[in-house]
C-alpha cells in the first residue's frame, strides 16, 4: 500500500480533468461504491459511500491531503495517461 500528500487543489484537479464516466468506471474496476469513490476526491456522502482513507490538514492550495491507499488516485491517473496517449495518436495521423 501506498502513501502519498498532495494538495486539496491537485486532487480536485485530477478529479476534474477526468472524463465523464470516470468515477463509475474506477469504482467498477475497483469494486467500490461511486460515492466511495467521489468521498476520495473530496465528497462527503458517508451514508451511502465508505471512507476512503484521506485526512486533510488546513494549509494553502486548499491544504495538504494525506492518502493511506492511492489506488484510487493510481487508477485516476492511469486513466488521464490513456486519454494524453489517444490525444497523442491522433495528433500524429
């Protein structure tokens, strides 16, 4: 398992970056609930969606976010790679 920190705004930036779609296809792949999944990217539906492992401390940029399990951001950012790799492809035919 991995640790990370980064920024409140970098997180919701790769959140919004993310193609429609996004969040059921990582919760799917993952096996978690959609709302598990929005919790880390900064939501808060608790009744329906589980914690997610961040604890967030106040600072600038929104604060630092401390994430005990990065799938979920691994996944996210694998899935922002594949769409600059299809960009790619099509700006070199």
């Amino acid at each position: 398992m991995n640790m990370r920190t980064i920024t409140f705004n970098e997180l919701r930036k790769i959140k919004d970056s993310l193609p429609t779609g996004s969040m059921h296809r990582i919760a799917d792949e993952l096996g978690l609930s959609v709302d598990t999944v929005r919790n880390f990217f900064g939501g808060h539906n608790f009744k329906e969606g589980k914690s997610v492992g961040i604890h967030l401390e106040p600072g600038p940029d929104g604060g630092l976010v401390m994430i005990d399990d990065t799938t979920v951001l691994d996944r996210a950012l694998e899935i922002l790679d594949e769409i600059a790799n299809e960009h790619k492809q099509v700006s070199e035919e």
